[in-house]
C-alpha cells in the first residue's frame, strides 16, 4: 500500500506485476466479450430461415444482410487481431516485472554484504 520503505526497483516491479495482472484480466475479458459475439452471432445465423433469393420479400433483404454480416465478420477479425496486441503487451509487461524483480534480488545481496 505504501512505499515509504520500498526501493524505486520494488517500486517499480509491483508496479509492473500490476500492470501485468490488469492486461491479463483485459485479455480474459477481452477473450469472453469476443466469445459471446460469436455464439451470439451463431444463434442469429442458425435462426434465420434460409430464404430464397428469387422470392421477392427476400431478394431485397439479401444483399443488406450480406453487406451487414461481412461488416461484422471484418468487426470481428479486427477484435481478433486486437489480441494479440495484448498477448504482446501482457509479455511486455512480465519481463519488465522480472527484470525488476531480480535487478531488486541483486539490490538485496549488495546490500547484505
């Protein structure tokens, strides 16, 4: 909670296991949002009748739906993608942490001799 008898490396290395406890809660809610976009999106393809394209009710909704589900697959693909920015991130931030933590270990030995 308090730093008052913490080096600037402790400091800095709580703050990096932090960061990299937050990416990790980021990513599982990221991993579940885009998981409940897909089932989601998958009830709405398998609840949707199969219409003809010649009927003429139908031959105007077509093209909007394909137009409307390629959006949303590109959507998609984007957030899927966007993962592995936070993979990369999460990554990032733990070698911050262990090099914190043993330039900290290091520190300590110094200090005890």
């Amino acid at each position: 909670m308090f730093n008052w008898f913490k080096t600037d490396t402790e400091i800095k290395r709580d703050e990096y296991w932090k960061l990299y406890e937050r990416l990790q809660d980021a990513k599982n809610d990221h991993d579940r949002i885009v998981r409940d976009a897909e089932s989601a999106y998958s009830s709405y393809r398998n609840a949707v009748p199969f219409l003809s394209e010649n009927v003429i009710p139908s031959n105007d909704f077509t093209p909007a739906r394909r137009r409307l589900n390629d959006d949303f697959n590109q959507y998609l693909n984007d957030e899927k993608a966007k993962r592995t920015d936070l993979v990369r991130a999460i990554n990032r931030a733990y070698d911050q942490y262990l090099h914190y933590r043993n330039q900290a270990i290091r520190e300590e030995q110094e200090a005890k001799k």
